[in-house]
C-alpha cells in the first residue's frame, strides 16, 4: 500500500514527516524498549531539523534515548567527511540535541579503523560488521529519491538490485560519487515494518512521473513501492506537478 502525502510548503512537508515519526515511534515503543530507524542522508537531515527539532511541540514528544538509528547507505570515508551521512545527521541532529541539553540516540556507525583509502578489499568486511549490528527488522526506514530513481546506493539496473544473500553490501562502482559505499540490500527494505521516502523539488518530477507510471520503469524506487510493506511518500507540490498519483495531507 503506498500513500502520497503533499504540501505546497517545505516547512509543512518536515512538520507531516516529524508527526508521521513520532506515531510511528509511540505504536513501536508500546510493545518493545526500543525504536529503530534508518536514515538515509541527501536533504532528510535538514527535513529532521526543522520537523523534530525546530519545532518545540514535537521535540518534548520524541523519545530520543529509545532510538537506535541506523544509516540506509553511508560512504566509506572518515565520519566527519562532507560526504559522510553520519556526519550530516550529526551536524543537522545530533549537535542540536547536544546543544539544548537533550539525551541523543544510539547511533551505529561504520568502523572508521577498517576504512582504506586505495584498498576496496575491506569494503566488504565493513558491510559484513554493519550488518551485524541490525535488527531482525527495523520499525522504520527513511527514504529519499535520487533524480536516476536511486534509493540507499542502490542504483537503476545494478547487480546489486537482485542482491538476496547479504543484507548490507559493499559498492564500489557508484555512478554517483564517492564511488565506496555500503547500503542496505532489499531483503532489509522488504524485512522493514514501515518506509517513508522525503522527496521535494520540481527535479524530482520528472523521475516521480516514471516511478508511479502505470508501466514498470524497474527504477529502484519503484521497486521500493511494490514491497509488501506499508509505503509513505512526504513531498510537496512541486515535485509531483504533472504526476499521476492521488496525493493527501498526514
């Protein structure tokens, strides 16, 4: 079941996906101490900022010492990197909390020590450790599109879009730079209780169009859509102009 959710403004965008979060995180935490999250990185971390964080009547509501978060994909450099998805939810999340005082989550991160500069042949020893620490399923997983119809460093009419054996896999060859990669596989997003994608922007329209099309694209995101899983698309108005779907608000 997949539903669209969308707004005409990006302030209205982070506020329905900072409620969806949070009801999410309440049912979860009802039967079971913690809830787990993955988090990809591109824009979220500013949608998390401003919905979670910024907005003062739904940060006493997050319950961040119950978190475990988890990253979808991360790129095999140094956490403090520009390029790291750690270091963005960092900057944008994590040194917020840390600032008003507030107990921050759990975070599983790479292992810095196993990473190489020339040297591909731990990438896959740092996949293999990721995995390790996952969870049967995860409680929710936060999405975005690229504009190729790339979702985690899983990219349009890869190998490792058929990858079944291995839950977290190294990548090497990203057509989107850093090329080194780790990333969730698809037995994690068709294992995954809920998944939310966060898309915003007229340059998402055109590859939003070829997602919800009536005819199969085979666009990772697509695949995405066609999980057994309940399936949540925040965006707003302008990056689903002209596309075929019934969209709502939260």
């Amino acid at each position: 079941m997949v539903e669209v959710y969308s707004y005409a403004d990006s302030g209205d965008v982070a506020n329905a996906v900072a409620r969806y979060i949070v009801k999410v995180q309440d049912a979860t935490l009802s039967t079971k101490s913690h809830f787990d999250v993955a988090i990809s990185g591109g824009s979220l971390g500013k949608v998390l900022k401003k919905g979670l964080i910024e907005d003062s009547s739904i940060l006493q509501k997050v319950k961040w010492d119950k978190w475990r978060v988890f990253f979808s994909d991360e790129r095999l450099v140094p956490l403090e990197h520009e390029d790291s998805n750690y270091g963005l939810f960092n900057e944008m999340v994590l040194k917020e909390l840390a600032h008003q005082g507030l107990a921050g989550p759990t975070v599983f991160t790479i292992n810095e020590s196993l990473l190489h500069e020339t040297d591909t042949t731990t990438d896959s020893q740092i996949a293999k450790e990721y995995a390790s620490f996952l969870p049967e399923s995860l409680d929710l997983i936060l999405l975005g599109a690229g504009p190729d119809g790339h979702t985690c460093s899983l990219f349009p009419e890869h190998e490792l879009l058929k990858e079944e054996s291995v839950t977290v896999a190294a990548i090497s060859d990203s057509p989107k730079p850093p090329p080194r990669r780790i990333t969730f596989t698809f037995p994690v997003l068709r294992n995954a209780k809920q998944i939310a994608f966060v898309a915003e922007g007229s340059g998402k329209a055109p590859v939003l169009k070829q997602i919800f099309a009536s005819s199969k694209s085979g666009l990772p995101c697509e695949l995405v859509n066609e999980l057994s899983v309940p399936v949540d698309w925040f965006v707003n108005d302008a990056a689903i102009e002209g596309v075929p779907v019934n969209a709502s608000k939260y």
